[in-house]
C-alpha cells in the first residue's frame, strides 16, 4: 500500500477543468521547526518538541480555492515508555493523494481528518524487522509501523489570495489517536505550531533528505580509516537521484563524517556485529550510513543493508568492498537480466550504484515490482533491482521511483531541478 503518492505533481503544468476554464494550481510548503507537543505514552503525558513538513495544494475554482493537504511530516526524539525511552518518533501523512480539506474562506480555517503512520525505534528492538523477501539480494529490512487517525485545523489569513511567490503564516492544531497497534506504547499526540510557508506555482520546491555517513577511524587523517569509496558511490547517487528533476525534485544534503575509534567494527562477521555498529551514532534528522571496510557476510545482502527502510529511524550499512576489484562474491544468480557476463569484475569498478539503491530502501522503496506492506512499488530494470557484487545496481531512474519515495525526514528547501527519469511510467 502506498503512504505517499505523487500523481498530481506530473507534468509541466497539472490543471483542472471547471465550466471549460483550466485552472491553476497553486502550492504552499514549508518546514515547521521546534513545536511544541505532548505525546501521551503508557506513561502518561510527556511534553516534547518536533519538527517536520507541510503542504498543501491551492486551486482558484469558480466558487473559490480548494485546499488540498499533500504533505505532512513530524519528527521527536522520543519520550520515556514503560519499557523505556521510545527513540526517535516518525509519523507520515498516510495515502496522501490530495487530501481535501474543509476551508471558510471569511475566517481563513481549513480543516481535515487524517491517518498517519507511526515508527518509533523501540517498535525495532521489540519486534524486530518484518521478511520483506525470501529470495535474492537480502538487504531490505523493513520495521513494523502503527497507525494514528485524528484531525488537523489550519488557520490561514482571512480572505487568502493565491500567489506566485511570497510567504504567509499559519497557525496548526494537530491531534492524534493510536488507531493500529503493533506495541501501543504511544497513544495520542497533540501538536500547535505556527509556520512560514512558501508560495509557489506548479512544485517548483525541493524536498531534501540529509545523510550522515559515519566511518570507523580516529579521524579524515587516518590513513587506515574506513570510507575510502564514499566520495564514488554518494556522487553517483546524486546523479542517479537527480534525474528525478522533472518529476518531482528530491536532492540529499551531506553532514561532515563522524568517525567511531573502534578497529573491530572495520571488518563485520556477523549480523550481531552490524546490529551493534547502528547503535553507535544516532542523528535525529539524517538517514546514518556507517561505512566499514569488508563484511564477512556481504554476498547475502549484496555489499550492505538498509534497516527501518522508510521511516525517521532509516540506517544504512555499506562497506568500501563495493568498488573493490577482483569481487569478493561471485555475480549472483537472481538478477541475470541485469548482470554482465560472468566472470566478471575483474577490472574496473564494482558497485557504483550500490548506496543509490539503498537509499532507494531509506525513500521508502520496496525491490520491483512490489510494494510489500507500507513500502512503495518501484520499476522493474531501475536502480532499485536486488543486485550485488559483480551485477552494479542499474545505473536508471524511473518516474515512479521519483513519486513513489518517501520519508518523514524530507524536508523542503530551494535547488534547480533539470534531470529526467530514464523511464517515464
């Protein structure tokens, strides 16, 4: 099932017709930064701070704007549980299609129902991680999420004018009950923010994803630390990422690498070992890639994993073997459509396009053609096939995949969108 679909942001201009006019659409969008909120656990009321996204869609009809909510995003570090601190907190705007909204345009207040879904770390350590597959490249491991439904109110100026450009505020009363349980720890949130948010026509904005990418070594002077093929393998997910300009534009921000002094980690033998590494750094607001040299175990999951794929507690592991040559493993026999004759890597590079798939995973994206419970479908021969040593994960981007990513991290911002999908679907 899809949490986040994009299927009016297609096109060089999206309209609608009414009495035979076509009517513009116009967007509003913006971040909304430390607010206020209460999180209601077994433990009873705990206060909390969040941030997140929002946007909504504005057409000018005959009888006035329709609102339409497309995005909303919030993110908490995580309040105390019974069974302890919950960890960070991710809730996403479930099936957001357009969701339309109720607007008096006299006293500017909109309002709507809405289901959004619930992740939180703990939910993880519990449960564990769901079998999303039992065949090919395993390195997709996707969280157990819940469900909250409830009601936003949003308080635009009085007499809204649509815009091509400019900010306005709005004033926002979130509240929400669990409503699908997997734990039932977290039970209702409450959420008044006020937020700037931007003007624009068609959705010219950027949605942003920041990645920590965390290396095992004293420091960028350590000549034995880990990370040696991250330059490669992150420039070619901006490039494989980028083509989705046209589409819908999605970009990543990269922080400065934290480094873990813990030589044992250079070299994992052992899912335990993996499992231990993602609990070294945790960064409220970016998807961490920790970067080893070797894993034992690589061939089984195809150079390296994501775990808690689409949600605020996305993690990935990656090792420097994706562009090591000979190949440690042999070209897999699950993917041969898209693999080159073996033997092959003997020369050259291996896995260029290995931390775009994975990232792939992080946007919510399931392998072709899925989707696999809350994860996204994805394109058949895209980047996002299972691959692996040996057989580089395609080097294409489809519109769908563009559509379909999602995650409560994004978050919006400004940047020149030029590329184009290699397969419009």
């Amino acid at each position: 099932m899809k949490r986040f679909a994009w299927v009016f942001v297609v096109g060089l201009l999206v309209s609608l017709t009414a009495v035979g006019q076509k009517l513009p659409e116009y967007y509003l969008t913006g971040n909304l930064g430390d607010v206020s909120g209460t999180v209601t656990t077994d433990k009873g009321g705990q206060r909390t701070s969040f941030s997140g996204s929002i946007g909504f869609r504005v057409v000018q009809s005959e009888k006035g704007l329709l609102l339409y909510l497309f995005d909303l995003n919030l993110i908490s570090k995580g309040v105390p549980t019974e069974k302890g601190d919950s960890g960070l907190l991710g809730l996403e705007l479930f099936d957001a299609e357009g969701k339309s909204m109720m607007y008096d345009p006299r006293s500017g207040q909109a309002s709507t129902e809405l289901r959004m879904v619930l992740h939180y770390e703990l939910i993880d350590r519990v449960k564990g991680f769901r079998q999303v597959e039992t065949k090919g490249e395993m390195d997709l491991f996707a969280s157990f999420t819940e469900e909250m439904s409830g009601k936003m109110i949003v308080r635009f100026p009085e007499a809204l004018k649509v815009a091509e450009s400019g900010t306005i505020n709005v004033d926002l009363d979130l509240t929400f009950q669990l409503s699908s349980s997997v734990l039932g720890y977290v039970r209702s949130m409450s959420v008044a923010a006020r937020a700037v948010i931007d003007w624009t026509v068609l959705l010219s904005r950027a949605q942003y994803l920041r990645i920590q990418p965390v290396f095992i070594g004293t420091g960028p002077t350590d000549p034995s630390r880990t990370g040696t093929a991250w330059a490669t393998l992150m420039a070619k997910a901006h490039e494989l990422w980028n083509r989705c300009g046209s589409v819908r534009c999605i970009k990543f921000v990269v922080n400065n690498a934290i480094y873990v002094n813990k030589p044992a980690y250079k070299v994992l033998d052992s899912d335990a070992e993996a499992t231990n590494l993602r609990a070294e750094v945790s960064v409220a607001d970016a998807v961490e890639v920790f970067v080893v040299d070797r894993m034992t175990f690589a061939c089984s999951w195809g150079g390296g994993a994501c775990f808690s794929s689409g949600t605020a507690s996305a993690k990935i592991v990656s090792c420097d073997q994706q562009l090591a040559v000979p190949a440690p493993c042999p070209c897999p026999s699950y993917c041969p459509a898209t693999c080159p004759p073996c033997p092959p890597c003997q020369t050259g590079a291996v896995n260029n396009y290995h931390l775009a798939h994975e990232l792939g995973h992080a946007l919510n994206l399931a392998h072709p053609p899925g989707p696999s419970g809350t994860l996204a479908a994805s394109t058949v021969g895209s980047n996002l096939e299972p691959s692996g040593f040996c057989c580089d994960n395609p080097a294409i981007q489809s519109a769908k995949n563009c559509r379909n990513a999602s995650n409560p991290l994004l978050y919006w911002g400004w940047a020149r969108c030029v590329g184009t999908p290699n397969i419009m679907d």
